[in-house]
C-alpha cells in the first residue's frame, strides 16, 4: 500500500533566483512537501528530522525549472518515408525518450503542440516514463493543402479518420473545424493549434501563403472558449497573423515576418508571441545532413533572418514574449541555444521569464510552474552560475546543470 507519510526534501545552502523579480537571494533553503513548495527562506536552514532527505548545493543557484511552450515531442525523425512506417507504439517510445532528454536539459514542463496525445501526458503524469509536464494540444486544425496536410503531390486520396498519432489534421469549413476542434477537446486537449500560414517543414506551400478564412478561425475560437481554453495559431506573415489575432486567438507562433500593425494587435489583445529562432538557426546549419526535404531547407531563408528583428521590436514594444523551440528529430539537442540567441536582443532576467513566469501565464498556470512560490508545484534547477549575469550559463548543461528535480523529486 503507499505510505500516508508525506514526501520531503529540504534543500540547504543555495541561492534562489526568482523570475518575477530578478532577484538573486542569499544563502537560503527551500522545503518541498508531496511535490509542491512548502517554505523557504534565507540564512540556516530549519533542523530536518533523520527521515528527510537533505540536499546541499554548497552555494549554487537554484530556480525554478524552465517551461518550453513550442515543442513536438512526436515528430523525431525528418524522414517522412520512415516514420510512415511505425507503428503507433514505436512512435510513442520515441516520443517519450524524447521527452525524457528535455527534462534533463532543465525543462520540467513542456507545451507540445502538434502531435501529442492524452496517453503520452498520463503516462508521464504516472510515472511510467521520465520526462517534464507535458501540457498537450492534440493535433493540429489544417486546411487541405496546408502547412498540415502532408500528403504526396501525387496522391488524390481523401484524408481519412486520421487514427494514427500524428502532428495534424484536416478540416475544412466552418463545420469541419468546429467538428474537429471538438475531437481535440474531447480528448483533453488543453489548447487548439490552427496552421494559418504556409511552413518550412511543409515542402508544397509557400511561407507567405494565408491558410484558413476569417470564419473558420473565429470558428475554432469560439469553441475553445466554450470548453474554457484557447487557440494559438502557427503563422509566419502580418497577413496570417492579424487576422487571427482579430478573431481571439491567445498566442502567436513563430511571427517572423510580422509587421507594427501586428505588434499593436499583440498588445491590444494581451496575446503572446512564442519565437523558434533556434529551430531556423539548426535547420540552416544542419537541415540538410539530418535528411530535410530539398523544398523545405529553400524555405529557410525566407524566415531566418527577420525572426530575430521580429523579437527585438516585439520585446522592446512590451509584447507578452514565450520560450519555444519548435525542434524536430536530432535537432532536439539544441533546445536550449534558443537563450543565447534571444541574448542578442534581450537581457537575461527578461529571457529567463519568458521560459519560466510568462510560459505560466501562457498556459494559464501562474503559480502552479515557472516559480518559487510557496505552493507551486516543486519543479527545480540547480545550476553553477548566475543565470541573471550570463544566461548562457542554462545553455551549458554539461557544465552548470547540477541538479533537476521534478515534483519534489531529484532527477
């Protein structure tokens, strides 16, 4: 039977750094009780009785874990040929595997959007993978020919039921998307992704092209509202983006191409923009040695330069800005070279909360993930260095990453 006595983990001598506020504290201890944050403060560490585990980080700095919000834990492979063949099972132990290696690059809760499903976030929920919180939005909404229909040019068949995990789905017209954002909800979906611009990874639509009308949008929108959550959209141009921060969408991903008039939308409407300047920078390095199709690395160019122009007018207008990375296959392993290139244009305490207090406001989390608050769930890290003064110290987990914990529970 399980023990009715509570989990405790006291950790001693560490120096918490709070997002909210910048601040970096002095010697302080922190105390997790059943997997959320019960006190903290600084100076001598409160007596521990001999059942308590303690763990003393002799000094370094301790945060909260970090939250990635554009991630596909699904698609693990740029061979379309490939994964064509597996079967849903081998899919899913890949995915999970891949979920385990973001948990120990420090991310301790992830937003996937595009491909993950209600049996990859119990199974982490329960324990029977490693990995971070997996906040999950189904598939995503694509118009036939979008950035989400991947079919073959040469193949004249109609998208099916669509039973096999995958990172989109089909739906055209009002009645199909508000049909399929149901689905979506139906199995728990805590967000809808609708594709409103063409894509780099989709090899047969243009980046500029505007997917879906102002009707199907707002369709999908108002559907999330009923079931109390929210759409974000993935589009690159002003033309895609401003009509669907017209409609009500919460978030924005990628933005690239973004013009002022987006910005001020942005702000009107309190939305969130979600940059992947990592995912342009690895796939134009390496897009071609790790197998992407020809039509897609073309379209690299077309995003891969204003992507960071588009942040720094973003951050400097005040836009509510979120950690994401968008990787797919091997290019996983970069997740965290999204905080040296966000380095360029912001500082570091503004970059640390948009992978920690801002993500959580995004996911409607705020005080439950990316915090120290008394309360909050007891995701950490400790890391050798001070993150406000050189973030590229989160970048370097070889080096820095002492320790993760997950719910109270060292990893």
């Amino acid at each position: 039977m399980p023990s009715s006595h509570p989990v405790r983990l006291l950790i001693t001598n560490a120096r918490l750094l709070h997002p909210e506020s910048g601040e970096l504290t002095d010697t302080s201890w922190l105390e997790a009780v059943d997997g959320r944050i019960a006190a903290h403060g600084t100076g001598r560490a409160p007596a521990a009785p001999e059942d308590v585990p303690v763990l003393d980080v002799g000094g370094a700095t301790m945060l909260p874990g970090l939250i990635d919000a554009h991630v596909h834990i699904l698609l693990t492979t740029f061979d379309a040929k490939e994964a064509a063949d597996w079967t849903p099972g081998y899919a899913t132990a890949r995915a999970l595997k891949e979920a385990e290696r973001m948990l120990r690059r420090g991310f301790t809760t992830v937003r996937d959007v595009g491909g993950a499903d209600h049996g990859m976030a119990r199974a982490l929920d329960e324990g029977l993978a490693t990995g971070p919180r997996l906040i999950y939005g189904g598939r995503a909404l694509s118009q036939s020919g979008g950035h989400g229909d991947l079919r073959p040019l040469g193949d004249d068949s109609l998208p099916c039921c669509q039973s096999r995990p995958s990172f989109g789905r089909v739906a055209d017209g009002v009645d199909a998307v508000r049909a399929a954002a149901r689905d979506e909800f139906r199995k728990g979906a805590s967000h809808l992704k609708v594709l409103v611009s063409g894509g780099v990874a989709s090899p047969h639509d243009e980046v500029s092209a505007v997917q879906y009308t102002d009707e199907e949008i707002r369709a999908a929108v108002v559907e999330a509202e009923h079931h109390n959550r929210y759409v974000t959209v993935h589009a690159y141009h002003s033309r895609g983006v401003n009509r669907a921060l017209r409609a009500g969408v919460r978030s924005v991903e990628h933005g690239n191409l973004i013009d002022d008039e987006t910005i001020g939308l942005l702000l009107e409407h309190d939305a969130f923009l979600v940059p992947t300047l990592v995912t342009y920078d690895q796939m134009a390095q390496f897009g071609r040695r790790v197998g992407m199709p020809e039509q897609s690395y073309k379209k690299i160019a077309d995003v891969h330069e204003a992507g960071l122009s588009a942040l720094e007018r973003a951050y400097r207008a005040g836009v509510n800005l979120v950690y994401g990375t968008d990787l797919i296959g091997p290019l996983h392993s970069a997740q965290l070279e999204e905080f040296n290139l966000r380095a360029q244009v912001q500082p570091p305490a503004d970059i640390l909360r948009s992978a920690t207090t801002t993500a959580a406001r995004l996911l409607r989390m705020e005080g439950e993930i990316g915090t120290l608050a008394v309360g909050a769930h007891a995701d950490l890290l400790v890391v050798d260095g001070n993150p406000l003064e050189d973030i590229g110290v989160l970048a370097r987990p070889q080096q820095s990453l002492l320790h993760v914990i997950k719910a109270g529970v060292v990893v």
